[in-house]
C-alpha cells in the first residue's frame, strides 16, 4: 500500500514538473496539463484539481518569473496595471466554480483549450513598433535584450483598455478553471497589446502568481484545497518552471507551440467526454 502511494505520489510530481516547464516556456502556468493529468488520469474531482492547480500556477510563477525580470523580459509596468483586473476577475471565477457542477467545469476546460490551440496555431506574433513617447494613455514602452544573438528589441505597448477589459476575463477564467490566466493573457499581450512573444510570456509569468493567489484563498476557504495534494503539485512546478525560464532561450518557440497545441485539442476531446460522462 505505501509503495503505492509512493508510486503516486511520484506519477504527480513528474506530471507537476512538465506542466511547471510548459508553463514557464508559454506563460500558461501549468494548469493546463495538471487538471486533466489529477482529473482523467487520478481521479480527482474538478474542484479539488484547481485548487491544486492554483498553487501550482503560484508555484510556477515563484520559479519562473525571478529570472525573467533579473533578464529585463518582464515589463513590470505592464503587468502591475494589468495585474489590478486580473486579481478581480479571479475572486470571481472562483467564486462561481465552487457552486458549479464539475462536469459543467470540465466542458468549459474542453472549451478554453480548443480556443488556446486554435490561437497557437493561427495567429503570427505581433509587436507594436516603438516611438518615443506614450505608445496608449500610459506609457507602458519597454525593451529587452535577445540573449541568443545579443539584439536589442524595443516596443510599445497600445490598447490598453481593451488589454484592461481581456485581464479580467483571463482572471476570471484563472479562478473558474485554475489556468493562471495565461491562455488569454499572452495572446492578448501579444495580438492586441502588441508585446513581443517572448515578452508576453515573461509578463504573464509575473503576473499569473498573484492572480492565482487570489483564487486560491476562495477554494481554501471552501475546503477545495488538499494539502499533501498542493505540496506534491507546487514542488513539482516550481521545480519545472525554474528549469523552463532558464532553456527559453533555446527552444524554437514556434515548433513547441505547435506541438503544445495539437496536445490541447486532443486533451480537450477527453474532457468533453467527462464533461458527457463517458470518462469517469
């Protein structure tokens, strides 16, 4: 019986450090692999899978985003204002998941990855090219350096109402499904905000902590967090995203969201078949 328990302990925190090391490459904070990973494949019900998940995305962010600001990726600026919605709309959203039916939960989950996987695929990348001055009602410009070729990359930042108005449906739906927000955020960062990738992803690392702490608090308050469960999943992703935030660098992004993506839609069918009720 212990070494079973072990055995399954050990099967989570492996799953924990891959979701932490995706995450942290895409700014999605991991819950995108933990909750089908503790769902379909352990068991556990809905609610209690984001509420682990949360503190795993707390946990990403803690392992991921020390090292993006250190580099300059982050725009701290960016992501304080957006931060102010993001937080809102996660009290929210959990507020609304812990009085919804779990099979409701897994059918919006289903929902909420075809839309990131159809974004992956698609959309190029966007940046609003920099001009001296308040590119938007605040001047939110920033810059970074490539650390693979040494070149400098300057931007502005534009639509901010617009990037106001998406944040606090990326926190709802971090609190409502306990994805850290980031498969709202970075596109929106990136498409309509015109922050660079690599930018956008490190923003959302910065960002995605708070706002899941914010959630969390509900589910603990509910009783919807486990303990052992959170301590398991949060080691794992810690772990995972101070790796993924330190390889960044090297990875093709483009390829990884391709690959990312097909992974969603094919774990998106399987939660639209729990959502049914053929997947226990």
């Amino acid at each position: 019986m212990l070494a079973m328990e072990l055995a399954f302990a050990i099967g989570i925190l492996a799953f924990a450090l891959l979701a932490g090391l995706l995450g942290s490459l895409l700014g999605l904070g991991g819950g995108i692999v933990i909750i089908p990973v503790l769902t379909l494949g352990f068991g556990y019900p809905m609610q209690t899978a984001i509420g682990a998940s949360l503190m795993a995305v707390i946990a990403s962010s803690t392992g991921s985003a020390s090292y993006y600001v250190e580099e300059g990726l982050s725009n701290i600026r960016l992501g304080m204002v957006l931060e102010i919605a993001t937080t809102f709309g996660s009290v929210i959203g959990a507020l609304i998941a812990v009085y919804t039916d779990q099979y409701i939960l897994a059918a919006a989950f289903g929902i909420l990855l075809l839309y990131s996987a159809s974004h992956m695929i698609r959309r190029p990348e966007s940046t609003c090219v920099y001009k001296p001055g308040p590119c938007g009602p605040l001047d939110l410009s920033c810059s970074y350096t490539e650390k693979n070729d040494g070149k400098s990359v300057e931007y502005g930042v534009q639509k901010l109402g617009r990037g106001m108005l998406a944040s606090l449906g990326a926190g709802g739906m971090s609190g409502l499904l306990g994805v850290g927000g980031g498969t709202i955020q970075v596109p929106v960062m990136n498409l309509w905000m015109g922050v660079p990738m690599r930018a956008a992803c490190a923003t959302s690392n910065f960002m995605i902590g708070v706002t899941a702490l914010a959630g969390a608090v509900v589910y603990y308050q509910f009783g919807l967090v486990q303990p052992l469960l959170a301590g398991i999943v949060a080691v794992g992703a810690f772990f995972g995203a101070a790796v993924g935030s330190r390889v960044a660098h090297r990875i093709n992004g483009e390829q990884l969201k391709r690959l990312f993506a097909v992974l969603m839609v094919f774990v998106a069918a399987l939660m639209f078949l729990k959502a049914a009720g053929v997947i226990a």
